[in-house]
C-alpha cells in the first residue's frame, strides 16, 4: 500500500513542535512532537486514518529529522 503525507509544522515553542498531517486527498490530522525526547503525541485524529498510519509515517519521518537535529517547517513521506 502506498502512502503520501505531507507534514507541515503550524506551531513551535522551546520544548515542542505542533504538526498538522495530511494526505493526498487532504485529510488531516495534528500531532505534537517533543523536542527533548523525540516523542509524537496524537493531537487531533486524521479522518479515516483509524489505524494511526499516517500518524505512524509522519511521527517517524520527523523522529528521523529530529536525531539530526532539526525540526524543519515542512517535510513529506512518500512511499
């Protein structure tokens, strides 16, 4: 199954980054990523993402931003 996610930050303070994930059909969730350990907390559910999917795909494609320490204002998986 393939998936696209584009991951756009919409908020950021000292301890967090706020994410909002969406699809190609633009269907979206939010997420918040902390910055001192690299967690993503589900924020607001994706409609039809009932399995966390891409909520899954976009918290691991900014853990990996995240490890080389950044947090960029816009990112995508594609797969």
């Amino acid at each position: 199954m393939a998936f696209y996610v584009k991951i756009t930050k919409t908020f950021e303070d000292s301890v967090s980054a706020t994410y909002r994930f969406e699809d190609s059909a633009h269907c979206a969730g939010t997420l918040k990523f902390s910055k001192p350990d690299g967690q993503a907390a589900l924020l607001t559910p994706m409609p039809g993402d009932e399995h966390g999917y891409h909520f899954d795909r976009a918290a691991a494609k900014l853990r990996k931003h995240w490890k080389r320490g950044e947090l960029p204002d816009f990112t995508e998986w594609a797969s």
